[in-house]
C-alpha cells in the first residue's frame, strides 16, 4: 500500500517542487526590495488574492506571496526571543493579511515537526541553511512525508491549509536565519507539535501524535 501511495504522489509532488523552484528563481533582474518595499508591494497583492478560499486560490496566493519575497534584498536582524533551546523568533510585521515572524536556529537545531491549520506559510531564507521537511496529515494520526527542501539565503518555501501543512526544519552546521510570512484564511484554532515515530522517506508514511502548542 505505501508503494501504491508513492507511485501515485510522485507526479504531484515533483510538479509541485518544479514549480516552487521556478519561483525561487523568478526574481526580476529589476529593483530588488526593502523589507518596507517588500511589505508595500505584498501588502495590496495579498488583500486581493486572500478572498479566494479554494485550495487552487490558496495556492495561487501564496505563491504570488513567494514571487514578491524572492525580491527581498536583505532583512536587518531584530531582537528575538529564545522559543526551544537553540530557535529564536519574533514577529516583526504585523499587517493585514499577513504577519511576518523572523526566526534564527542555531548550528545543528531542530525545529520539530509542527502543523499551521488554516494558515498559509511563505518562508524566506536570509542567512546559513537548513533543511525544511513537509508532511501532510491522514486518517488515524498517520503522516506522509510530502517533500524536502533546503531553505539558504533568497530561497523560498511555501505551505497551504491543503498541501504540505507540517513542516521540520534541521540547520546546518552554520545554523539559519529566515522570516516566515503568514496568512490565517479561515478560524485561528492553534497549532499542533506533531512527534514522528520516525523520519520517513519522501512518499512514505509514519505514525504520529499530535500535542498543542
């Protein structure tokens, strides 16, 4: 039955991955943006596209969140607070319709698995590496690991309420440093951390727990 799931998500999955990788590619060679450039350009994208619910609109928005932060030329550091040994975040935009969070993993850190129900994520690497695992959530507490990725400076990654809405990052020797734009499209209900029975391959399936956060 898993191999029957891997052969069947391979398509999706690796169209998926083609396409975030063109946009991780698509910055105009025109102006770069400020982090308040960003914010002025996004902002107005964002109230028109966030209307549409559906999960091909959820998508689309998104992504065009992805195409405007690829632009970014830098994000000065601010001032974060220690959230688990070696992670540190902060809230540095609050606006409408996203929030933006910066976050820093020291060398080697874990940020473990962990879902966003009803919010869409655009992540934005500025500094170092780390390796961003997805996975999406099936009947009886069963997880499938959906992609990996690696998040360095100006590359992005992005969930939806509908497709790869937990993820795991792990830093690498260097540590990272990114900003996590973030999108509620429906009711706030939390989070969840999600315990892994093990690090399954990609396609692949494993128990979990869910334990709010």
């Amino acid at each position: 039955m898993v191999e029957r799931r891997r052969i069947l998500w391979l398509p999706v999955g690796a169209a998926w991955a083609a396409l975030l990788g063109r946009v991780a590619r698509a910055a105009p060679p025109r102006s770069p943006l400020s982090f308040e450039e960003f914010i002025a350009t996004a902002e107005p994208l964002a109230r028109e596209r966030v209307r549409d619910a559906t999960p091909q609109g959820q998508d689309a928005y998104v992504l065009s969140i992805a195409a405007a932060a690829v632009r970014l030329r830098e994000v000065a550091p601010h001032p974060l607070f220690q959230f688990r040994k070696g992670i540190e975040l902060a809230p540095i935009h609050k606006g409408a319709p996203f929030v933006v969070i910066e976050w820093r993993l020291a060398p080697n850190a874990v940020f473990e698995a962990h879902d966003h129900p009803n919010y869409s994520v655009c992540t934005v690497g500025l500094d170092g590496e780390a390796e961003v695992q997805h996975y999406e959530l099936g009947a009886g507490n069963v997880v499938r690991h959906t992609r990996t990725a690696v998040i360095e400076k100006g590359r992005v990654d992005v969930l939806s309420p509908y497709r790869d809405n937990i993820h795991r990052f792990v830093a690498g020797p260097h540590g990272a440093r990114g900003i996590d734009i973030t999108t509620l499209h429906g009711s706030d209900v939390g989070f969840h951390f999600v315990e892994l029975d093990a690090i399954p391959n990609v396609g692949a399936t494993t128990k979990a727990r869910l334990r709010k956060g």
